[in-house]
C-alpha cells in the first residue's frame, strides 16, 4: 500500500503538486490520470525516489521512503520510453537486473513466455524494434514479482496480440493482492484495467473515487466523454 500526505512539489514559481493526499490501496488498479503539465509524471517520480518533494510523505507498506531505499526492491517500475544500453543483448541485461535486484520473492517470467522473448535473448537491444523494447520493458517489470507495479503508458507501442497480454497479466498480478499504479491516453484501457482513478489537474486532486461512480456522476457513455465533461466543468469554474 501507498499513502501520500500533504505532498508539495515546486520548480522555482510554478507549484507542481499542491498539498496532495492520496492513498494506493492493495488489490486495485489505479489510474493516474491528467493533461500534460498536470503533476502525474512529477508525482510518479517521487514515489520512484527519483526526485525529492518539497514537503509532506510518501510511506510504502508504513514505511517512509526517506528512511532509505529498500523499498525500490518491492516496485517493478515500467517507464513510458524504454532506454537501455543498446550494446547489451537482451540476455544480458536480465542477467545484470537480477544481479542489481533483490530476488526475496522469486523470478516471474510469465511476460517472457507470452512474448516470446526467449527468441530474442542473444540480439542487441540496440537491434530490436521499438515493439520488441517495450516488451522487454513490460517483462523487466515484472520480473522480480514486485508486490507494487506502475506502469507509465504500459500498451503504448505493442500490438495487439501483446497488448492483450499484458492487460491479462495486470488483471492477474491484481487478483493476487498487488497494489498497481497506471497511466495512460488510451482511456478505453483505463476503463478495462481500472478500479479506481485519479484525476490531477493543475497539481490538484480533482478527483479520487472509482471509474464507475465517476462515469454515472457525469451521466456519459464512457470515460472518454466523461473525462472531457469534468475537464470542461473545471475550465468553466476556473473562468467565472
């Protein structure tokens, strides 16, 4: 589990994350969701560790992450955009994840067998498609069994026949107890994946509830139209 409480983060005037409290419970599937400039991705990166906030805390299983950074071991973290180092082959770099990662509960290659990445593992990553990456993207975090995942635009790149993969094995990390973290543009996998949603506008918490209460509040078809109403309705409060 993830609670945030009273989260600020500031770059120079522009206030990115304004008093955020938020709580990621286990076995759901939360999306993370707003415009570009919202404050998903900043506030994605201080729970990762990877930049620090300006006030309030973030604790992990009851644990504040400013006492260390064990509790990385417990997150499988799949980025937007996979970098890697392109003279590594793909067997390689598992090998180098699993000799940086603690191992406590196990190896999980179920993504590697859907893949089919076995046929790919003596080919340079700086050789593969940009498909191929991102299924190894997708694969590496969930290698380790983490008992947290996010997942930053976790379908964007594969095909379909991937992409049904990996929204299978979500769905399957989730029934086992997981606490998982997703964003996306494509809604239509929001509305598959997601129990529960986050709406950030502006640094705020516009909304935190589930995906269905939100789509019957703004009375829409789906949570396409439903998120553009409640962009809408902010806009309009935010001109008068």
């Amino acid at each position: 589990m993830i609670r945030i409480e009273r989260l600020n983060k500031s770059f120079g005037k522009l206030h990115v994350l304004k008093d955020v409290n938020l709580e990621f419970e286990n076995s759901k599937v939360t999306a993370i969701i707003g415009p570009n400039g919202s404050g998903k991705t900043t506030l994605i990166k201080i729970i990762l560790g990877l930049m620090k906030a300006d006030s309030g805390k973030i604790l992990v299983n009851n644990i504040n992450i400013k006492k260390g950074v064990d509790y990385k071991n417990n997150i499988g973290n799949m980025p937007q955009i996979a970098r890697f180092p392109e003279n590594l082959r793909v067997g390689e770099l598992i090998d180098m994840m699993k000799d940086l990662r603690s191992k406590k509960n196990g190896v999980d290659k179920d993504l590697f067998a859907s893949f089919k990445l076995d046929n790919e593992i003596n080919k340079k990553l700086g050789t593969l498609s940009g498909g191929t990456k991102q299924r190894v993207n997708a694969a590496l975090a969930f290698l380790f069994n983490p008992d947290i995942l996010i997942l930053d635009e976790p379908t964007a790149g594969l095909d379909p026949i991937s992409s049904s993969a990996l929204k299978d094995k979500i769905l399957k990390e989730q029934k086992k107890g997981k606490t998982i973290l997703i964003t996306s543009h494509i809604l239509s996998d929001i509305e598959e994946l997601a129990e529960n949603l986050v709406f950030i506008l502006e640094g705020k918490i516009i909304y935190n509830g589930t995906v269905k209460l939100l789509i019957e509040e703004k009375g829409k078809s789906n949570l396409e139209r439903t998120i553009a109403s409640l962009m809408e309705s902010n806009a309009n409060e935010h001109n008068a």
